[in-house]
C-alpha cells in the first residue's frame, strides 16, 4: 500500500467538510474528481487564487492509497502510457472537427469510453509561474503536483487542517 499525505482547498463553510468536494468544471484538468495538492504551500496559494468567495479558505488534510493511482510524476511508464492516450484523443478529435481538443472533450471521451476505469485516480504535475515559488532567480524548478481521485474510497483519512483569510 502506498499512501501519500495530500491536501484539499474549499471556500469556508458554516460546516466543516467530512469529504472532499468534487470537482465538475468543464476546464478541471482531469475530468470530474476529487483533487488534492501535493503541498501545502501549493494548497494555499489555489485558496488565495480561486477560492475567494467567502473571503476564507479552508485546508483539509487526508492521507489517500495510491496503490491503483496512475503516477505521470515520478513513474515513466504510466507517465509514457498517459502521455499516449492523451495524444491519441487529441488526433481523433482534431480529425473529426478540424480543432484542436479542449479538456472538456478529452475527459468526455476518457469517460465515455471507460480509459480509467482500472485507475482510482491520475498524479499530475505541472509548473508554477510564480517567481515567489522558487528560491532562484527565474529557474522554476519545484514541481506543483495533484492528484485527481475518481474513488472516494482510496482516501483512508479526511480531516481540517487549517483556515486562512484570503490575501
């Protein structure tokens, strides 16, 4: 079993969650999902950034099994077989309409056709833009990992960690 610690950002509510909220934004990165940050500091600055609503922000903790997981980070394997499925979906809808996908239809068609029924979630990373994120000057070097979770079940714990005021 390979559990990894994890965080969740959701806007400050009048009751603390006792799970994570999904995600169903027609632009989430990996379809429909739970999605945790790798850090804190990552789930703070996505707080400051899109959770701005109540003018709070809260951090939930879990520690998640990420045995079935499909790990495009640090595994190159899955990251080379996630790579070849986006690339496939891609080419497929820019034959059928002349366009390049947009993530909506790409996760549509993932959906649809059952790709990640065998995963309970996909480990993601990409980059900041942030200069206040690395401690040299105009090298991004530090990675902003997520993890989307399609399987409640994998989350073994789920608890408030922290609430912050929006910057």
């Amino acid at each position: 079993m390979l559990i990894r610690k994890m965080f969740h950002t959701q806007e400050k509510r009048l009751v603390r969650l006792l799970q994570p909220i999904e995600c169903v934004r027609d632009d989430a990165w990996l379809g429909n999902g739970y999605y945790f940050w790798e850090d804190i500091q990552n789930a703070t600055m996505w707080g400051n950034m899109a959770k701005r609503n109540t003018g709070y922000f809260e951090i939930y903790k879990a520690l998640i099994d990420c045995e079935n997981v499909l790990d495009t980070v640090f595994n190159e394997e899955h990251y080379r077989f996630w790579l070849n499925q986006i690339q496939k979906v891609a080419v497929e809808i820019k034959q059928k309409t002349g366009l390049k996908a947009t993530l909506k239809q790409v996760n549509s068609y993932f959906k649809e056709k059952g790709i990640w029924n065998e995963v309970t979630g996909i480990y993601f990373q990409d980059f900041s833009n942030d200069e206040n994120a690395t401690l040299v000057y105009r090298f991004v070097y530090k990675k902003r990992v997520q993890l989307v979770v399609y399987d409640l079940s994998i989350i073994t714990t789920f608890g408030l960690t922290t609430t912050r005021s929006v910057k």
